[in-house]
C-alpha cells in the first residue's frame, strides 16, 4: 500500500466495486473455503522427485517423505473445488532427462487424489525441470473467447537442471505466451547454483521464489504459494482492446471492461460526454503477486479531450520495494460552476491509462479493468447541501468499536469485496495478499477504520527482519483516497509484533467535487466504500504462520442524509452504533447519481453522447475547482510526468 499525496502530481500507492458490465469472464464471489474459478484458472504442482530427493532432509526423515506432507497440507489448505494437479519429475527411470509425467490431472480439487498419487512416487533419476515446465504449462487449462483466467505452475525442488532445456529460458517463454501464466519456486534446502537457479526461474516466469530451509517451511510455503493463486483477484468486464495512440480508440458506453497493457504502455479509449454530467473513470492493475517492480513504478490515469487538452490525471506508485500488488488509479471530468471550462464541452474525450516501469521491473503484460461511471446532474431546482471537506470527527483520534471481533473472509478484488457494517471483524492475510472488503456510506457520513496485524511466532533468526503492512480507501467509482493527507499514513513496518494503521474519508458531499484536496474532490457520491489491506512479500520470511492475523475496527460517522440536496432530513438509522452485525452481499447499490432527468443519445464522432434534457443547478458554498486546459497554471493537475 502506499499513499496518494496529490492528484496530478506523483503520488504513492500500493494496492484496489460494482460491475457494471459483465463480459467473457464473469466470476462470482467465493464463500469461505470454495473457490469459484474463473474459466482458464488453476494451478499444477511440479514436484522434485529426482534421485537426491530420497537423502535426509536434517530432521530423520528423507526430503520426499517430507515433500509428500506439504503437499498434503497445501490439499487440506486449498478451497474446494479450485483446479489443482499434480506433475514429477526424476521418478521412473534411474537416468533419462525425458522423465516427467502428469500424476493427477489439472481438474477440481481431488485431496485424497493428489495424497495418494503423491505417496506413490520413489525418487530415482535426473532433474529435468525446463522439461518439466514446459509440459506442465500443457496441464493447465487455457481461458477461451479471450477471458483472463490465472495458471500457476508451483515448482517445489532441491536441487538444479541437470538436463539441456535451460529451465530459466523456458520460463521467460511460457510467461512470454500469456499474462495469465506464472511460474513460483520452492527451494528446498538449496544454496548456491541451485537456489541461484530457482530465483531465476521464479523472476524469468513472472512468479516468486520462496526459501524452504527445513521441512516445516517447505509446508509454510507451499501452503502460502497455493493459496496466493488460488485466491487470485477475480475479474469481471467486457473484453476491449485499447489503442496505443488516440487514432482508431475504441469507444466506451460507461460500464467495466478488461484489458492488458505492457511496461512504459499507453491505452486509449473514446468516450462521448454531455456538457454537465461528471465521468468517473477508474483503471485497475493487477501483477502476479510479489512480482518484481520498483517502488517507483507507477499508474497513471487521465482524461483527454482536444489535440492537447487535459482534464485530469492522477498517478499511484506502489510505495515499496517487496513486489506487486494491485494498483487503481482513478481520474473524474468535472464540469465547472461557471460553464465555461476547456471540459464543459460536450463531444469526444479520450480515457487514457499509462504503466511506467523501471528497468528491471516485471517485463509481463499486466491484466487491467476499466470502470467508467456517468453521474448525471441533479434536478432542476436543486441546491446540492454545503460540501465537507474536513475530516473532523473522523481524524486520526475518532473513537473506533471496542466489541469483541466477529470472523470474515475478505474478497479478493472489487468485484467480491466482503460487505462489512461498523463493528470489529478478524480475518487471516497470506504475504504478498490484498484482502477487500466495502462499508455502505450514505451522504453526510464519512468511513473511519484502524487495521491491526497480529503478534505472531517468527521464524528462528529471523526476527529482526521487516515487511510492511499497508491499506487503502476507495470511493464508489474507485478513487484512491485518504494517503497523504497528514492525517492518515497507508503503511506500517511489520516484523511480526502487533502494528496499526488508521484510515478514513471525508463526509459525502456532492458539492465536494468542487474542492479542491485530492482526497475530498472524490467523495462526492454515497454507496459503496472499498477497503484493500495487504501485507508484503517479504512477511513470508518472518512468520512462522502461514497466514497473518488481521483486526479492522470501522466506524460510519455521521447520521445519513436522505439525500444530497441542502436540509434534507435524515435517514432512519437501522444499526445502532457498535452493532457489529453482517450484511449480506448483493445489496443494491445506493448509486452515485441522486437524480437524473431524461437521456437523450447523439452520435458524434461515432461516438455516443449523452445529453440531459431540461436540467439546471443551483450550488451552494462550493470552491471553484481548477479547470485544466488552454492556459491553466496549475502545476498539480493536467500536466505531464
């Protein structure tokens, strides 16, 4: 996680709804323990059983004997159902570097399967692992009609290649042939060329390499490694194409979409916009877990419109150097009071999402969805209430629910983000994981949370390492808010002792949009709130658990407003404070947009524009926003990196 000083300007983020548009891959939530996969999804288990694999493994047991325990954990672990096989290699011939076979097929979870094939294989021959991987890629199934599933190969060995496919070239290439494909490695009790080698095929193969020095960590970590896929962010939109250059864009209707972009990459996307309505326009990345990038790498959002013309643009960094996680950025074209702003036009405007990578970060295209929102204006008539833009009540020192925790599983994106109502829930985080959850918040309410990582054993010499814990805040139209205020701070240092983070919002105003913060500007529509907490990559070295304890105390303040115009009464309150009591997920949204008039399409440009009919606004105390364009001399907004 990392924070978001300004928009515009550089900002720091790490880590991520509603799907408004459902195209190829459409995945449900999962309930607790059942994994619901994508088509295209699931994982295959590459397992050394080569010659030295049968020597003692330090503890008087031999290396396989401990391999076939952890893979029996990873089998108890793993939700049901989740599309697991099982592939070896050096088993059935004394010598021969064409020794791999499947020993369970890539198909829904079979524990007792997968136990009783592995507890077949001896230990005899060559180490042929480039082989192995490449035949194992086979194994998994592949997505169909261009749908972005999520393959794991999970390599576990102890020891190098000893054949001639140069195993780190043939995992550039498989990773190479998809963005759905990643290779992770276990090395078991390696050093020297053989760990060298392992950490090679993991970064080559977009994947991460985890250190099994004993047979308790080779259980830790494979437990870790499959569960991390198989909780994978689950996607949602429509398939689309964007182009690298404003020629030829594809145009959008507001919905959620899914593309791809590559390091150092543009995509661009046609829209058409009325005069008055505000577009929200978010873009998601989501790398292979704890891949490797610079904490400067970042994502950029912007809204276009002219030849030059610029209405907004944010960046988000990851903020840290322990490998990826999913990263939003999210930019709004907000027409100004007086009308006469560069953007108050109606007509074409261009979306536009850039990655900037350094050299040396993971070279892979990156999966991304798109979600574009219209929120038409209000009511003839209607003055909106006054706009909020102090945190007030819910600062760093709002008092929190103290009730006793009440067990939840986290989603694993936006789309299956967990419901939550104020009160106290406990859930469980793997390293290198984002867990989400989303809080309902009404008008003139505001989000207050502390997150707490639990005390936990760390592995022996370990104990002075440090990772990070970090979270973040989304409006409804996914905005990153609530870093780089002074505040709130999205990351804290975890080395296995307790650690805490607060983080909150703004009240909901919808004259908020007229401020002029970064992280008031979008709080300006009620509904849905998304909470991301992750834990880094490097905690898999700390902890002796293969998951961590995670505490999140939330807090709705504010009585709810019936709606966004000024004295409006207020909201029959329906959870007493501190009511801790879960709410189903599916609940309609509460939507962004109070009222609408008539829409009216109009082609331009082979572009549709909406066009409201009979629409007029009164404000109340608002801030002008500045309005980027011709001549604008704000540095913070519109400009270039």
């Amino acid at each position: 996680m990392a924070q978001r000083p300004c928009r515009g300007a550089v900002a720091v983020l790490g880590g991520l709804l509603l799907a408004l548009t459902v195209g190829p891959l459409q995945a449900t939530a999962a309930t607790p323990g059942q994994a619901q996969a994508a088509e295209g999804t699931g994982m295959v288990m590459v397992l050394d059983s080569s010659g030295s694999m049968a020597g003692g493994d330090g503890s008087g047991s031999t290396r396989i004997e401990s391999a076939r325990k952890a893979v029996g954990t990873v089998a108890d672990a793993l939700p049901d159902g989740y599309p697991t096989g099982l592939r070896v290699y050096g088993a059935d011939k004394a010598k021969g570097c064409d020794d791999t076979r499947l020993a369970q097929p890539v198909a829904a979870l079979d524990r007792a399967g997968l136990k009783r094939a592995v507890a077949g294989v001896r230990p005899k021959g060559d180490t042929p692992i480039g082989l192995s991987l490449r035949k194992a890629a086979g194994d998994l199934p592949r997505p169909a009609g261009g749908a972005t599933g999520k393959r794991t190969i999970l390599l576990i060995s102890d020891g190098e290649d000893n054949c001639q496919a140069p195993p780190c070239k043939v995992a550039a290439q498989l990773a190479a042939s998809g963005v759905d494909l990643h290779i992770d490695a276990i090395g078991f009790q390696v050093a020297g060329k053989a760990r060298a080698q392992l950490e090679c095929i993991a970064k080559a193969g977009n994947g991460r390499y985890y250190d099994a020095p004993d047979a308790r960590a080779l259980a830790r970590q494979l437990q870790r490694a499959g569960q991390l896929s198989a909780d994978g962010y689950r996607f949602k939109g429509k398939q689309i194409r964007g182009t690298t250059t404003r020629s030829g864009a594809p145009g959008i209707a507001p919905g959620q979409y899914l593309d791809t972009i590559g390091p150092n990459e543009e995509r661009y996307y046609a829209v058409g916009l009325d005069a008055v309505s505000t577009a929200d326009f978010s873009a998601t990345v989501v790398p292979q877990p704890g891949a490797a990038v610079d904490s400067l790498d970042m994502l950029r959002t912007r809204i276009a419109y002219g030849a030059t013309g610029s209405c907004d643009s944010a960046s988000e960094m990851f903020g840290q150097h322990e490998g990826a996680t999913p990263l939003t950025s999210g930019v709004s074209r907000i027409p100004t009071q007086g009308g006469n702003g560069g953007c108050d036009r109606a007509g074409r405007y261009w979306l536009v999402v850039e990655r900037k990578a350094a050299k040396g970060s993971d070279a892979a295209r990156w999966p991304m969805e798109l979600m574009f929102h219209v929120e038409h204006q209000l009511k003839k008539g209607v003055t909106p209430a006054q706009s909020e833009p102090e945190y007030g009540a819910g600062g760093k020192d709002a008092s929190l629910p103290t009730t006793a925790p009440q067990d939840v599983t986290g989603g694993t994106g936006f789309n299956d983000a967990r419901t939550l109502r104020q009160g106290v829930w406990r859930d469980k985080v793997l390293p290198a994981q984002t867990l989400w959850y989303k809080v309902p918040v009404g008008w003139g309410q505001q989000l207050r949370y502390d997150v707490e990582f639990a005390n936990e054993p760390t592995v022996k010499g370990n104990s002075t390492h440090t990772s990070y814990g970090g979270t973040q805040v989304y409006t409804p139209s996914r905005a990153p808010v609530g870093g780089g205020t002074g505040q709130f701070s999205p990351q804290v240092s975890y080395n296995g002792r307790l650690a805490s983070l607060s983080m909150g919002t703004v009240p909901v105003a919808w004259t908020n949009r007229y401020e002029t913060h970064p992280n008031v500007v979008p709080v300006h529509r009620n509904g849905d709130f998304y909470l991301a907490v992750t834990l880094g990559a490097k905690a898999a070295e700390i902890a002796q658990h293969p998951q961590i304890g995670v505490v999140l105390r939330i807090a709705v303040l504010g009585q709810e407003k019936s709606g966004p115009q000024a004295g409006v009464s207020a909201v029959r309150a329906e959870i007493s404070p501190g009511d801790s009591g879960p709410s189903a997920d599916g609940t309609p949204d509460s939507g962004g947009g109070w009222s609408t008039g008539r829409v009216v399409a109009v082609a331009i440009g082979g572009v549709g524009v909406l066009l409201l009919a009979g629409l007029a606004v009164a404000y109340g105390r608002a801030r002008r926003k500045p309005q980027a364009g011709a001549g604008n001399s704000d540095p913070m907004r519109g400009g270039s990196w």
